[in-house]
C-alpha cells in the first residue's frame, strides 16, 4: 500500500481542483450548442451527424436533449476529451424518480469560452443569464432579444430567435438599435446594429401583456413563410425552410427522419413542444423555466372549476404539450413531431387536433368529466388516445 498521508494530499487536491473547475462560468459562443445527456465519445454517433429527430422511442438514434444559445451563460463542471459537462441556469426538468431541479448536461468543449479568458471590463456587454434560482429583474441591463433570425455578414454567423444582446449607450436609430456582439477570434465586443423589428426589448409590463406577448410570438413563428422543422430536443430558430418534405429512416431500434437537403445543416434548429413555449416565454420575460412536459405537469396549476383557458395556456397529455392561441377563434400553436404526418411549427384549429372538440368550450367539459381525448394526426385519422390529460394555466405565473 502506498503512504497514507500521500494518498490523503492526492485525493484532496484533486477534490481541490474538481471544487474550483466547477466554479467556471463560460459563455456560449456559437450560434445554436446542441446539448446531450451523457457524453457521445468516440463511440457513438457525433455531434454533426445527429438528425432532426428519433422515430418512436429510439432515443439513442437521436440523443439531443436540449440546445443553448449565443450569449448565454452556465456552469462548466467536467471536461472529457473534447467535450466537456455543464449546469444551465434557465431550464430544469424533473423525473419520476426525483422531484430534484435537474440541469446538467454534455456539450463540446468548441461551443463553449471560459469566462476568466475574456478580460473583465467586457462582463458587462454579456447578458446576465435567466436563471429559476434568481427573481428576474428588468431593466439591470438593457437587453434586446432577437424574435426572428438575424445573418451577421461580418462573422457569418445565423443567429437564432431567442439569442439576447446588451444594448449599447448609442441613441437607437429609426430601424435599428446597436448591440453589442463578443467577438470569438479578438476576445471582445463588437457593436453592431440590429434591425429593430428582429427584436423583442424588456420593458415593464403587467403579467397579462406579458402573456399577449408571449402568445403573438408563437404565432408568428407558427406563420413564418415556410416551415420551422420539428427538432428533438429542439430549442433555436435560425431558418424557415421552402417545404416540409421528409423521410423516415427505419431501424431495428425504431430509427429517425431526416430532411431532403437539409442534412448538412449542423446543428438543426427547430422546436420541440416544450422548447417553443420556454424560448418563447423567456424571451419575453415570464418567469417560466420549465424543460419537459414531465417537469410542466407538476409544477403549474390545474384549471380550476371557476377558471376558463386563456390564450397562453397549455393542454398537457402525455408526452406533449400545446399551447392555447386563440380564445375566439379555437386555435392552438404546437410542435408536432414527424409520426403524426406534421413535424413542423404550427397554429390550427382545436378541431384538427382532437376529435369531436369543436372549442375550448368542449375540451373543458371533457376535462373536467375526465373524457378520453382522440388525438387526430395530419389527415385527420385518429392515431392516439388519453384517458389522462391536464389543462394548465400561466395566469398564476
């Protein structure tokens, strides 16, 4: 056996060491980071092979979980090889084994700039993050936050909805409004300008604008021209592509689908149900943090008997969720994945999602005499049934 004394130093400094790496704060420097749950290796499929998502529960066909943007910040804890493990602040999920925040993640390591290598006086240009341990607080910086995708030409960079900017001390002009943008290659900020309508700016707002805000930017994502593609794990919005075409490609486990033409693009940015309500909520500063419809489920409140929906709301069944749209009109705005015939972003009628639900009249009826749903897939053919469904409200937020 070796030394005893020698053996505690070891292990002590490397306890040390794992203390102060996980104290790193990094920034997010590439335009859309593509998050995993266990580290890929050499062994399994890479970052730039991952598809737009898996077919039917073949998650290991299709392993991302989440994605981060431009400018955000976390926690580094481990770096292994080329990748390295992170703690974001903005989302938490939970499990059916722990009702623990849970907020860890695998990334590579080029997505990521350790904040102690950019010199001090360029932290304030950097968005302070949204973060579910810390009350948001508007108006500390004055942040601009992109609720359309904006092409840098200068770095050749698409930048997604969602991605924020600090706003520099420059008089906005007409149409536009400069930011600061950190320059990956020198190290520090550069001032750029942004066109104005790309552009959500915080201000203070009652809670009932902050939902209208909320539901007119999933419905102009759900009317984009062209299509905003169903992303497993998607959380970013860089581009709207002409057609909605895809394939599925089929496997022993299941297997995935994949886009003509599109399978270059690295990463795919799209939406999954859970990832266009959070972007779009946090964009606009609600305090919503929640990562997947499990998490959704137990942590906002039922519909009470005395309550009606309202526009922002959410229509959770299994594995999915929808937000509500349109009172008058009966219209919901989803992320559908590929198996029902849509995989894209879209506003529709309540009609064409559930059979015999006519309005938000109905679907509160058969919620509250606990009726089982029929979901309708793209030609309107039922594929699937709940006797388990939940009608959660945002107005308590």
């Amino acid at each position: 056996m070796g030394n005893p004394n020698k053996i505690l130093y070891i292990n002590l400094l490397i306890l040390i060491t794992q203390f102060t790496f996980c104290a790193k704060t990094a920034l997010v420097i590439a335009p859309v980071a593509d998050l995993v749950g266990q580290p890929l290796g050499g062994s399994h499929p890479s970052y730039q092979q991952l598809p737009w998502a898996a077919r039917g529960s073949d998650y290991a066909a299709c392993p991302r979980v989440h994605q981060l943007l431009f400018n955000e910040t976390l926690e580094i804890i481990e770096k292994r090889g080329d990748e390295i493990k992170i703690r974001v602040p903005n989302l938490f999920y939970q499990t059916s084994s722990s009702t623990m925040p849970q907020t860890d993640y695998w990334t590579q390591a080029e997505n990521i700039r350790d904040l102690n290598t950019i010199i001090k006086k360029e932290w304030a240009k950097i968005p302070a993050p949204i973060s579910f341990k810390k009350p948001i607080r508007l108006n500390t910086q004055p942040i601009a936050t992109l609720i359309a995708p904006y092409y840098d030409r200068k770095t050749k960079m698409s930048f997604s909805a969602g991605t924020r900017f600090v706003c520099t001390p420059r008089a906005a002009k007409k149409a536009r409004v400069a930011v600061y943008r950190f320059n990956t290659k020198s190290g520090v900020h550069e001032t750029i300008l942004l066109p104005k309508n790309l552009l959500y700016q915080s201000k203070r707002t009652s809670s009932n604008q902050l939902r209208t805000n909320f539901v007119q930017i999933l419905q102009q994502w759900a009317h984009t021209p062209g299509t905003i593609p169903y992303v497993w794990g998607g959380c970013s919005f860089t581009e709207a592509h002409r057609s909605n075409q895809f394939t599925a490609i089929s496997t022993k486990k299941g297997g995935y689908y994949t886009r003509p033409g599109g399978e270059k693009r690295r990463p795919k940015t799209g939406f999954d149900c859970t990832g266009i309500i959070a972007r779009a909520a946090q964009i606009v500063g609600l305090p919503y943090f929640l990562k997947n419809s499990y998490t959704i489920a137990h942590n906002l409140p039922l519909l009470q008997a005395n309550e009606h929906l309202q526009a922002g709301d959410i229509i959770w069944i299994p594995g999915h969720v929808i937000a509500v749209s349109d009172i008058k009109n009966n219209l919901v705005v989803e992320a559908h994945a590929y198996g029902s015939g849509y995989g894209k972003i879209h506003e529709l009628p309540i009609s064409r999602i559930f059979k015999d639900i006519q309005t938000f009249e109905d679907l509160e009826t058969a919620f509250r005499a606990q009726t089982t749903l029929h979901r309708l897939n793209s030609k309107g053919t039922v594929f699937a049934r709940y006797q388990q469904f939940k009608l959660l409200t945002l107005a308590h937020l």
